[in-house]
C-alpha cells in the first residue's frame, strides 16, 4: 500500500481511495489541541497552526495534475 501526498505518481495502483477532510475540521481539532502534520506543537497558538497548516501543509495537497495523467 502506498499512501500520501503524491502517491499516485509512484504506483498508479488497482484501486484509488481519496479522503478529504474539511478544513473547518481541521481548524477545530487544532483549537483542541491536535498538532500540525509531523510537528511537535501542541501547546503552540492556535493562530500560528492554523496559518502553518493553510500556507503550508494545504498547498502541498494540491496535486498539478489530473489522475488520469499520474
């Protein structure tokens, strides 16, 4: 199994499962207390993981291509 940012450019694969999760998800789970994507901040200003987790974890999501390309 491989899973993650990119995965379908590695191994197209026999079936392809994709999750999303609301960002207004996220944002509650960081006022709770959950930490950014790899990072040990769980005591850090809600307002910083919310900006870090917007610039940064969101945009690498964003896959250039269609799947049917990948």
């Amino acid at each position: 199994m491989i899973y993650g940012i990119g995965a379908s450019y590695i191994h197209k694969g026999d079936t392809l499962i994709y999750y999303d999760l609301a960002r207004w998800e996220i944002q509650l789970r960081y006022r709770k207390g959950m930490p950014n994507f790899k990072q040990d901040n769980d005591d850090e200003d809600v307002l910083k993981k919310i900006k870090r987790g917007f610039f940064i974890e969101q945009k690498q999501e964003r896959n250039p291509l269609p799947l049917s390309e990948a």
